[in-house]
C-alpha cells in the first residue's frame, strides 16, 4: 500500500485544526502510521523544500513552517498520496473548493506566505523521499 506525508502547519496547530484534519482523515479510511508534534528546524525545512530553492517565497515559507509547533504524519492507504491531496484542496486558501480541508479552513489572512493548514506530498516519489526524511526511523 501507498504511503504519504502530511503536515499540519503552523497555522493549523495555532488555529486548533489539528483534530479535525485527523478527524478527516481517518473519516476517509486511511490509516495513521507515524504521528508527532514538532517544532521544525531551518535545515528540515530547507530540505523538504529543496524543489523551491530560488524561488522568492522559499525564505518566508522556511520562516513560517519554522514560527510554531507542526504536527507531522505519515499515512497510509490505497493510492493515499492522490487521495489526501484531494482532501486538502487547491493551495489558495480562497478557491479552494469547499468541503476541503483549505476550502473550509483557510482563508487569504493577507500573509507574505500562503498559509493553507496542511501540506501532503505530490507524487509517490516525493512521499517517500520526504518520509525519510521526516521519519528516518521508518
Ligand atoms: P504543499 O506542498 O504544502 O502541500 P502545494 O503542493 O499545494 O502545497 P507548492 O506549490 O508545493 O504547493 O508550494 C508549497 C507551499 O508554499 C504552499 O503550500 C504554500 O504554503 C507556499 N506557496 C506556494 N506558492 C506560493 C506563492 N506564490 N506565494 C507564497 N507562498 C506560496
């Protein structure tokens, strides 16, 4: 079975969405594999974020997913990468489609970075490679 991601971000943890996420996801029928509370380093993030490096939102993106506790997860089910991201929405808080975990949580909050309550991994190839890194012990 497939494995994925997920980050409950700064703003979700501040924001008290931690167990409705994980309520939704569970809701779904995936399985909870590896669940931690965390405060992220610079140099995690740097490397989770590799794909951006240059891009002019890379440094307040690293700042922000670094400004609070974030809870990291990795869950598992049939073809749950494609599946969670579904869950979680467009990237833009403010058309992302109701019923999603950005449409309905999030919104334009006027920030420098996109703050949209949860990130999960794009493809299978970045799922594994961000959960070694994340969760080296798995
Ligand atoms: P994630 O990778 O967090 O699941 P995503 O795949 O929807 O989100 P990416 O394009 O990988 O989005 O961007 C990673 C994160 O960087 C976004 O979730 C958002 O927080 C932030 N971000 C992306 N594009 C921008 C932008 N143009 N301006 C500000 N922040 C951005």
């Amino acid at each position: 079975v497939q494995r994925t991601l997920v980050l409950v971000k700064p703003d979700g943890v501040a924001r008290g969405n931690v167990g409705e996420v994980l309520r939704r996801i569970e809701a779904k029928g995936y399985t909870l594999v590896a669940l931690e509370l965390r405060q992220a380093d610079e140099a995690l993030l740097a490397e989770h974020y590799a794909e951006h490096a240059g891009k002019p939102f890379v440094r307040p993106l690293i700042e922000f997913m670094s400004s609070g506790p974030l809870v990291a997860a990795v869950v598992e089910g049939q073809r749950v990468v494609e599946g969670f991201r579904s869950l979680a929405g467009a990237t833009d808080p403010t058309t992302a489609a109701p019923g999603t975990i950005r449409g309905d949580l999030a919104r334009d909050w006027g920030a420098q970075v996109i703050e949209n309550v949860v990130h999960g991994s794009d493809s299978p190839q970045s799922a594994a490679r961000e959960i070694a890194l994340w969760f080296p012990a798995l």
